[in-house]
C-alpha cells in the first residue's frame, strides 16, 4: 500500500500567471484544494515537500492548511513543457471510507521466454484504472511474465489484483503481449510522379457540369 | 521510404512560425523511454526516416519503436538559377513541425542503458539538441 506523506501548505491570496511564476522563483509551487463541497482553497506549497510526495509516488497526502490537516488526493500535476518542473498541484479532499477510481503503475516482472523465440515484448497498458478504497491503493500492480510464450497475451481479466481492487478497464484489454517480429520490407522506389499526395478535391454539385 | 500524407487538401502550405513550447505530445505516452526535442523548427521526413532507421538497427527486433511525429507540412522551393517571381516553387520534400518539447521517438522493451544508447544515436541524426526522457512519474 502506498504511504500517506504529509504535505505542509499555507493559503495563498496572489493570483495570476505573474505571481505564480514569481511563487516558482522563490521555489513554492502554487496549488489548490477542493472536492468534496466544500470551499476552494488556493495554496502554495514549497518545491521540496512536492518532490518528497513525487518521489514516493504518493497518492494521498495529508495535507496540512489553515491549522487543520485532510486528506486529498494528489489529482492532476502540471508540468513544463520539457517535464522538468512541476507548475501547479490539484489535490482533491478524500475520505477514508470513500473508494476512488486511480490509476495504477504496471509492473513487469521475469523474463518472457517467447523473446527468446524471435518475439517483442509489448506492453499496451502501463497505468491500469482501478477502483480501491482511498486507504488500500496498491503501490503498483506486479504482472509475472515468466511464462508468457511467443504470441500468448495477459489480459485485464487475468490480472491478480489484491482485494478490495477491482480494475475499472476493458477486461479483454491486453495489458502484455509477445507479439512475432514484423519484418518490414523496404518499400521500392516511388515512380517520378508518384511521389506527390492525393489532392482532395471537391465533388461537383447535382446538377453542375465540369467546364 | 520517406513518410508523407496519402491526401491532402492543398499541395502547398504557407511557411508559418515555430512559436511556444509544445502543450502537447511533451510527455512519453507509448513506450517506455523517449527523445525529446528541446528545440523548435522542421523535421524533414528524410530526417525522421534516418532516425528509424538508426533505431531498427540498434533494436533489431527486441524492442517496439514508436515515431510521433508525421511531416504534414510540405516545403516548396523554387529551382537553381531561376528569377524571381513566377509564383511560388514546387514541393520539394515534407516536414514535421517540431516545437520545443515535443517527443519524437519512443522505445520500448529494451532496457534503460540500451534505450540511452539507441537514442544517443537517433539523436545524432536529428536537427535540434534532444534529451532523452523516461516516463513521468505516475502520480
């Protein structure tokens, strides 16, 4: 099960791209709380708590404002443009008993031996959508592979989820495959001519001739 | 072969700007490992096919590649020694806008240390400074 990481916020009243991004200079990074009917509340969070949270792959916070402490549930990060820094934090207040749909990392463990057979190891799904109660989510969901032959496939439905997880995806839905080694043959030369697109053109109107 | 669009509404496009960063496709999403452009301008479809090229090769059939970037943008020039005006040149080849951020090539099934490896390579093939990315931790 993951670890709550406790998440020490303080309220925020500047607003705005400008102080957001002068937030971020000063190493706090902006965020806001809500859920749960209750106020909206934007807040600013230094960049070293949010890392420890990240690192942790931590899913629910304590999250720690105005002198209280709730639990949320880290809902969306916004990243730059390269992935880098995070910009700004949406955590949405849970209750303990509540069960939330999340999205959990796929872990591959073993050696397919259909790769040694001439096969690529293909992996479609590599976060899975499971309903759990907030207190139980899973750290990651562990998928042996040891005997995974040359075109044999694990499906959602196969999957061993702890209990009280129940997987809120296509159960047919290949989550691993070994799939036959598609030779790709090296198309000839297009004819001069040939090397241009189709253009779309528009069909006459009923009724219009072609000059 | 180089890639190009099967069908298109006009032949030829206006030249246009590479402006901002890329809000999207900036994030790792098939594979396991990705290069990432960390500048903007026109990727050449001979260019993107150079790249897989090089990948095939290293990966040779034990990992799955993923191209995402496609050159819907066709590049006219006009001939040698030729004055000006007369409208504007033919299409000469077709390009991928590429803004910075964007990931260009995915790997998967290999491991990290090849991964590094077989984009270090692509990367030498590409015309901008390029970074290799791992998923963004699931949060």
């Amino acid at each position: 099960m993951v670890e709550t990481v406790p998440l020490p916020t303080r309220p925020r009243d500047q607003f705005g791209s400008k102080n957001a991004r002068r937030l971020r200079q000063q190493g706090l990074i902006p965020g806001v709380i809500y859920g749960h009917k209750e106020e909206v509340v934007a807040v600013v969070m230094s960049r070293e708590d949010l890392d420890r949270v990240i690192r942790k792959a931590a899913h629910i916070v304590d999250v720690e404002y105005n002198g209280k402490t709730e639990k949320a549930r880290v809902r969306e990060l916004q990243w730059d443009h390269l992935g880098k820094e995070v910009l700004h934090v949406d955590l949405m207040r849970v209750s303990k008993d509540e069960r939330i749909v999340i999205g959990i990392p796929v872990v591959l463990r073993g050696h397919a031996p259909g790769t040694s057979e001439g096969g690529v190891l293909d992996q479609p799904i590599h976060v899975l959508n499971v309903e759990c109660p907030v207190l139980e989510i899973p750290e990651f969901i562990r998928v042996n592979i040891d005997h995974l032959g040359l075109g044999q496939a694990i499906h959602v439905k196969e999957l061993t989820l702890p209990p009280g997880v129940v997987a809120k995806a296509d159960p047919d839905a290949v989550v691993v495959h070994v799939k036959a080694h598609r030779v790709v043959e090296e198309a000839a030369a297009p004819a001069e001519g040939a090397a241009e697109p189709e253009v779309i053109k528009k069909a006459p109107k009923a009724g219009e001739e072609e000059e | 072969m180089a890639m190009m669009p099967k069908r298109v509404k006009y032949r030829k496009s206006q030249r246009g700007k590479v402006r901002g960063n890329a809000q999207r496709g900036n994030a790792v999403a098939m594979g396991e490992f990705g290069l990432q452009a960390l500048e903007g301008g026109w990727l050449s479809a001979e260019a993107i096919e150079a790249g897989r090229i090089t990948a095939s090769n290293f990966i040779r059939g034990e990992g799955r590649l993923y191209i995402r970037v496609f050159p819907h943008k066709s590049v006219t020039a006009i001939p040698l020694e030729t004055r000006m005006g007369k409208g504007k040149g033919e299409p000469e080849y077709w390009a991928a806008v590429v803004k910075p951020g964007t990931i260009l090539y995915e790997v998967a099934g290999i491991p990290e240390s090849a991964a590094r490896e077989c984009l270090a390579r692509v990367a030498y093939k590409m015309p901008f400074k390029c970074r290799f990315v791992t998923r963004r931790p699931n949060v």
